[in-house]
C-alpha cells in the first residue's frame, strides 16, 4: 500500500504536491523550522505562469494566496526547513551561515519530471539567523521579483519568482520599511558553501551524501562514471563558466559571488545588490558592500574559478585516495575553466555582433568595439541593439548616437562589415538573429529604484507591473514601452545598490 505522500488521489487534493528529498539526508543538513506568522498578509503578485509549469493548482492556491505565501498556512506535505551552509563572503570564509531568513517549504517535480524547491525569503528568524531578525523589507523583494524573472526571460539559468506578499508589519534597517516575503523556486538551493559546511568540520561521509545527492537531483548522467567526484566537479564547472559567460552578454552585474551564492545547479541565485550596466566599463561596481571592486563585471569569470577551487577542495577526499592525486586531478578541471568560460563568451559574443563562422580575428574585432565603447561611455544594451539594425540598414545614424564622438565608431564599422562579407548569413536572417541575442529592455537600475520608491512610499505597484510586462519579452521593441529601453538621464543614474539584509 502506498504512503499518503505519494498517493494520487491525496495528491490532487492538495494544491502543491510536495515530493520532499532534502528532508531525506541526515538530520546536520538543516534545521526543521516553521515560518513566523505576520500580521495582515497581503498579496502582491501571484506568478500563475510558473506555478502551472510546476503543476501548482492555481485556483486553490489563489483562493488563499496571502496566506500560503507569507508562511501564515501551511500546505499539506510541506516539511519546512533551514539549509546549513558555509562559505566565503569576500574571500573571507565563514564556517556556519545557513539560511538565515529563508525557509524551504518543500519540493515539487515540473512537467518535465526535474525537482524545483519552493522556499520562503524573509519568513522569520531560524537558528542560522545570526542574531537577524528574519525578515525582508519591500525593496529587496521587488528587486529580486523584477530581476529573476528578467533573467529567465533573457534566457539565463536562474531561481524564478513565484509570489510576493505585504505582512503588514515594518522591519527595521537603516529606516523603518514595510516588510514583505518572496517565494523562490530554485532547481535546488545547494550551494558551494553546503559542501564547505560539512568539509570545514571534516565531515567526509557529509561531503560524500551531499554529492551523491547533488548526483543524483542534476547530474545523473556522471553516476556511473568511473570518478563520478571528479565528474561532479567537471559538470559544475561547466555550468559555471556557461553562466557567467551569459551574464557578461547581458551586462549583468552579481555583486556578491560569494561562495554561499553560487549554486551547484548552475543558476543564477541571490538578487541582492546585483544590477546591469548602463555605459560601458569593465570595472563597473555598484554593490554598496563590494568596496574593493572584487566581484567588478570584468572580474566576474575569475571569481567563478576561485569558487570552483573551493568546490574542489571539498571533494579532495572523495576524489582519490592520494590527497597529491586528488589535487592533480581537480587542479586539471580548474584550470580548464578558464577554456571554458572563453569558449562560451567568445561564441556569444560573434552571436551578439552578427558572425557564424569563426576566424582567427574575431576576439580582436569584439575587443576592439568594447574599447571604443569604453573610450566613448556608449550604453551597453543599445549598442548591441542598434548594431542588430545595421547588419541590414546603411543607416548608421541610431549607432553612431551611442558614442560621444558619432565618428568614433567609423573605423571599427568598416572593419566589422568587410569580416561580415566573409559569413555566409544574409543580412536580413543576420539582422533577425542579432535581435534574438542583444535584448531591447534590460531591468535598468533606475526603473527598479522608481518602481520600488512609488511601491513603498506610496503603495503604488504599477511600474513594478509595468517593468515585468515589458521585461516579459526583451527580445522584442514593443514600441509602447520604448522609453523602458532608453538609458538614464545624469539625475536618473542609480550608482549603489544595497543588499537588504
């Protein structure tokens, strides 16, 4: 006779069905906690989208939504937790972090079979809270609802956003702010700092269960590897460098790569003062904490080999019995990386500027218009987006706009037209597949900073609205939202953003 859990018919009586795993590993892994209750619940956006691709019952979930949402009810089958973790915040490792304001409700499995978390951010104090209160204020909330569902709609591996709610209750920071919960769906929530945890207290037999479940849940494929350790390193690496390579194509910015924030799964994960470049610079930070420029744009790649390095080290144990061999071998995938990562943003980048085939040259071309970019402060998503429009157009007048000098750019256009009558694509099929590369909208900073001022100042949520229908489709001009894809003006420029916590 079969459990209740996996019972269809219990099943369909309740609008999750919770399918739970992590609860499953040894109890050092997370600490059983219930969210807090809050005061006045109140929804502000109710993803239906995603929650139907989970196989969510929307109409009984939207019925009480508030409640779900904030942590008030809990679903049948939920089996909520904290997830220990460690990791190194700015190089600096901390061997106890956790969730401190976030609760795993449970899981769910998606039409196509993968295993997705469910988790509440600013649910309350848990025992990794640090002294914290456990709790989220509005801002954070919106931004990371905003910016998450950008990302997906930009195409980058990334947690998703399934609802946001009021609590009716302030949180303190810096001022008085009104609180607020966000629901993050995640492929999971393991992390490089849930490996350091068990690995700092010299927790090999941890490392091991985490890994076979790591395995398992994203890399099946590697199980029956003959170093399936080693394997498990070389798929994260992977993934990695195929991430950060797709950030660096849109601009984005994390600012806080920390150990603790990078996923195993490979997506993106932690919205917290991440932002996307308007003019280009390389050395472009705008996290308020990131006072040394260590997780700058351009230095994004580097730190996702040192965190990788960091993996690695965990896994020394399991990956040879010789610690001289362990590391031989491990060393050998991070070092690969740094191929990797150039491989998949070397590719993205001919995408970007209009190339098919490859020629020795072309790292040079691309080079060479981000230094002219740089030199002449051009906007780094209408670049791109104009560029698209010439592939098929003589008409250089939009481009030109971006520089400083309309001029500047004259040199670098010859060149890059005399290598596009060396690809065989046709200028209109190349103009058409520039566009579906270089995004029209990104979520740019100042449009967040408003639409977060007019929601917690004023209780006013539609340019937070606005800003996800237009950010839905960024691919695509939508010309009634045409000044969403313009730049800032100099008193428009967002210069810091904040973690929140």
């Amino acid at each position: 006779m079969s459990s209740p859990l996996h019972d269809d018919t219990a099943l369909r009586a309740t609008p999750v069905a919770f399918d739970n795993s992590y609860v499953r590993l040894p109890p050092q892994f997370f600490a059983d906690q219930a969210p807090t209750p809050v005061t006045a619940p109140q929804l502000i956006k109710f993803n239906e989208a995603l929650a139907r691709e989970l196989g969510l019952d929307v109409e009984a979930l939207r019925q009480n939504a508030a409640a779900i949402f904030s942590g008030n009810e809990l679903l049948p089958g939920s089996q909520p937790i904290a997830m220990a973790y460690a990791g190194h915040q700015f190089g600096n490792f901390v061997p106890q972090l956790g969730d401190g304001r976030a609760i795993l409700l449970g899981e769910v499995k998606d039409g196509n079979g993968g295993r997705r978390d469910i988790q509440l951010k600013g649910s309350g104090p848990t025992p990794f809270s640090r002294r914290g209160d456990g709790r989220a204020a509005l801002g954070p909330v919106l931004r990371e609802y905003v910016v998450s569902e950008a990302m997906h709609a930009l195409g980058i591996p990334t947690t998703r956003a399934l609802a946001a709610v009021i609590t009716g209750e302030p949180v303190y920071r810096e001022e008085v702010l009104p609180g607020a919960i966000f629901t993050r769906v995640a492929a999971s929530h393991i992390r490089v700092g849930t490996f350091q945890f068990f690995a700092a207290r010299g927790d090999t037999e941890s490392v091991r269960v985490l890994a076979d479940h790591v395995i398992a849940r994203h890399y099946p494929e590697i199980r029956d590897r003959e170093n399936p350790y080693l394997s498990l390193l070389e798929a994260v690496a992977d993934r990695q460098a195929a991430l950060i390579a797709r950030w660096l194509h849109v601009g984005f910015i994390h600012g806080v790569m920390n150990t603790d924030n990078m996923t195993v799964s490979g997506e993106t994960i932690d919205f917290g003062p991440c932002a996307f470049m308007d003019t280009y610079d390389p050395a472009t930070v705008f996290s308020s904490i990131d006072r040394n420029g260590r997780y700058a744009y351009a230095n994004q790649p580097a730190i996702g080999q040192w965190n990788l390095a960091r993996l690695g080290e965990t896994l020394i144990p399991l990956i040879d019995p010789s610690v001289d061999t362990a590391i031989e071998l491990a060393n050998v995938i991070i070092k690969a990386y740094g191929e990797r990562f150039q491989a998949y943003w070397l590719s993205g980048m001919r995408a970007k500027i209009g190339l098919t085939n490859e020629e020795d040259g072309d790292l040079e071309l691309i080079q060479s218009l981000l230094a002219t970019m740089q030199q002449q402060e051009a906007d780094f998503t209408l670049t791109f987006r104009r560029l698209a429009a010439l592939a098929a157009d003589e008409d250089v007048t939009d481009f030109a706009a971006t520089f400083n000098d309309p001029q500047a750019a004259a040199p670098w256009l010859e060149r890059w037209r005399e290598r596009l009558a060396r690809d065989p694509q046709t200028p209109a099929a190349r103009t058409a597949a520039m566009r579906k590369v270089n995004p029209a909208f990104i979520p740019r900073n100042h449009r967040i900073e408003q639409a977060i001022e007019a929601a917690v100042d004023d209780g006013d949520f539609s340019l937070f609205e606005a800003l996800l229908k237009v950010l839905a489709t960024p691919y695509e001009d939508q010309p009634a939202f045409a000044p969403y894809g313009e730049p800032p003006l100099p008193a428009e420029r967002v210069l810091q953003t904040f973690c929140g916590t």
